[in-house]
C-alpha cells in the first residue's frame, strides 16, 4: 500500500473541502424551493445548519489552495499563473456574493448574493480542474 504524502494530504482536504462548499450549495438549490413551499419558516434554520458546515469547509478550501500555490513550480508559464489569478478571483466573488446572501436583507441581495456566489464557485472549481489537468 502507498503511503499517504503531505502532497495528498493537501489535495485531499482542498477537494473535500470544495466539494463541500460547492456541492452544499447545489443540494440547497435544490431543497430549499421544496422546504419554502411545506415549511417556509424552517428555511432559515436549514441555512443556518449550512452554513455552519459551509463556512469552515470555505476557509480548509481557502488555506489548502494557498499552500497549494506554494507548492506548485509554475514560474515562467504565464498561461497557468493567469489561470490561477482567474481562479482567485472566482473564489473571491464566491465568498463575498455568499456573505451577502447570507447576511442581505433585500430579495435582490438574497437572490443575486446566491446566484453569484453558487455560479462563481461553480467556476472557481471547474478552473481548479483546469489548473490540474491542463499541463
């Protein structure tokens, strides 16, 4: 049997993590316009569970793509550093597009918040395959 490395370590926790953020959000998606139409005062309570699962999963994401970025040797290929700059910036609108779902008073911050901030992770995690596969 292979021994574990602080390489699959790393990877391990960043994709478990992003799955979890990622993943949650389409499960809530697809629960929520359900439990609005039976119970519409649990919708709240159910995020909030989310959320609490959500966010540290966000921050593991966050911290292990950090330390994947130094670990990767991508000096002089411009093509991968861009890809990454457009990765960052795609997990970044997702964090702060989800905060202000969470945390808006408005329909339109609630929906566009939520729609930004699931699209956007979508993305940030479509790049991260790129980034892995496209050497």
């Amino acid at each position: 049997m292979l021994s574990p490395t602080a390489e699959t370590i790393r990877l391990f926790l960043h994709v478990i993590a992003a799955s979890v953020w990622v993943g949650g959000q389409v499960v809530m998606v697809g629960l929520v316009p359900q439990i609005r139409k039976t119970n519409p005062d649990a919708v709240k309570a159910i995020a909030n569970g989310f959320g609490k699962i959500a966010w540290p999963a966000f921050v593991v994401a966050v911290v292990t793509g950090i330390w994947n970025v130094f670990e990767v040797d991508a000096g002089g290929w411009a093509a991968y550093q861009v890809t990454l700059g457009v990765k960052i910036m795609l997990v970044a609108t997702s964090g702060v597009a989800v905060a202000v779902h969470q945390f808006g008073r408005s329909k339109v911050a609630l929906a566009v918040g939520g729609a930004v901030g699931f699209l956007a992770a979508l993305a940030a995690m479509y790049v991260g395959f790129i980034l892995t596969t496209g050497r």
